[in-house]
C-alpha cells in the first residue's frame, strides 16, 4: 500500500499536534485560573497604580438585599447580621455580649447594634460582603462593626432629600424648604474633596499675603514673590 508520507513523517507529524494541544491547554487553563482570582500579580492595573477593577466591588451573596447606589456599588447595614453587643460610651473598645461595667472606668455598658462583616485580609482591598466567601485567593475575615465603623470604611454617610425635588439636600431630618414634605433618608457615598493647592507667591514683608498668581502685596504694596525665591533667601 503506497502512503503519501513516510512513516518517520507520520511520526513527527503527530508529536507535532501533540505538543501544540499541550501548550494550548496550558494556554487556557492560566487564563481560567487568572479570572477566579482576584488581581493578579501581572495584572496591568498594578503597574500603572492603579485600582484594580476586579477588586473595586462590595456585594453580597445570592440572596443579599443590599441596595445599591446609581453611581457606585455599596451595602447598606440592613444587608448584615444584626449581632447585639455592649459597649463603654467612654471606650468604644470595650466590647461585651452581656450586661455590666467598664473594666477601665467603671461606667454601665450600653447596648448598641453590631454588623457581621466579612472583608478581604489584604487592607488595600475594598471587598466587603454580607456572607462568608473568598477573596484575593483567602477566606474573607469576619469582623463586627458599629455602625459608624462601617461608614468610615465603606466611606458612606446619610442624607435626607425630598421625594418631590431631589435637589433638597440635608445632613438632617427635617421637611422639604419648598412643599412642607418629610425629608426621606437614603445612604449615600461621600464626595472626595479636592486637596487645595499651596500658595505659589508671598510678600516678604507680610507672610499672611499670599496668591496662587503673581501680583503685587494688599498692605504695602511690595512685589509677590514665589516661595521657592523666599525659602533660598
């Protein structure tokens, strides 16, 4: 029987496909394995400072009746466990499930509400959810949080406006300035403020005189002069 390549050829040919499909699996398998994990060592948004996408998220399992915000996502308190514990109103440190006194003070313990937390163990990483879970390949940590805990880390504060014109804003209860009606509460994420930049220009004579642009000083007069110029003199 005549075949159209000899049998050495035959040979090479098929460790040829062999090793082929073993380098593509290879290929996929990292590729899996690097989207079920969190961010990456390679991952580019390292390199360039950046946050990480994958790890810019805070939701809760299945099942979680966390809201989420139109502009970013966040949990709400009412996503957690309730867990019931007493504190020192002079050290918020002092924790207990029952009733008595500070071991520091003296004073009575207060009840206050509590949060089940779960957060990523890398503090960088903002991961919080409701339920235990994984994140950045480890076991999230279960924490309890006050309330004012959790709006600290998830940077969150509450602000009431008026259903009628949501451009009525308040940082307290109160009725709306142009209906009467009852401000409603929601929880919202805080705005970051821009850093203020240092003034450029300063009188020698007057260090209260200053401006970010070149100019002259509102006392006597004298030439502003940049503060570079003013810290080598």
């Amino acid at each position: 029987m005549n075949y159209p390549f000899k049998r050495g050829n035959w040979v090479v040919l098929v460790g040829l496909i062999c090793v082929l499909t073993f380098v593509f699996m290879m290929v996929a398998l990292g590729a899996f394995a690097g989207e079920k994990k969190g961010c990456a060592k390679t991952c580019p948004h390292k390199k360039a400072a950046a946050t990480c996408p994958m790890m810019m998220k805070a939701s809760s399992e299945e099942g979680s009746t966390g809201k989420e915000s139109a502009a970013a996502q966040f949990l709400t308190l009412d996503s957690f466990s309730k867990a019931e514990q007493y504190t020192c109103p002079m050290h918020p440190e002092v924790r207990s499930e029952k009733a008595g006194k500070c071991p520091e003070c003296g004073m009575k313990l207060v009840k206050e509400d509590f949060y089940e937390v779960y957060r990523c163990h890398m503090k960088e990483c903002p991961d919080i959810k409701a339920k235990a879970g994984k994140c950045c390949g480890k076991d999230l940590q279960k924490a309890l949080m006050s309330r004012d805990e959790y709006y600290q880390l998830a940077n969150l504060q509450d602000e009431y406006s008026c259903p009628m014109h949501p451009e009525v804003l308040s940082g307290e209860a109160g009725k709306c300035s142009k209906c009467g009606m009852k401000l409603e509460m929601r929880t919202v994420q805080k705005l970051q403020e821009e850093p203020q930049q240092a003034a450029k220009y300063v009188c020698p004579m007057h260090p209260d005189q200053t401006s970010d642009k070149a100019g002259i000083c509102m006392k006597c007069g004298m030439k502003l002069r940049g503060q570079e110029e003013t810290s080598a003199q």
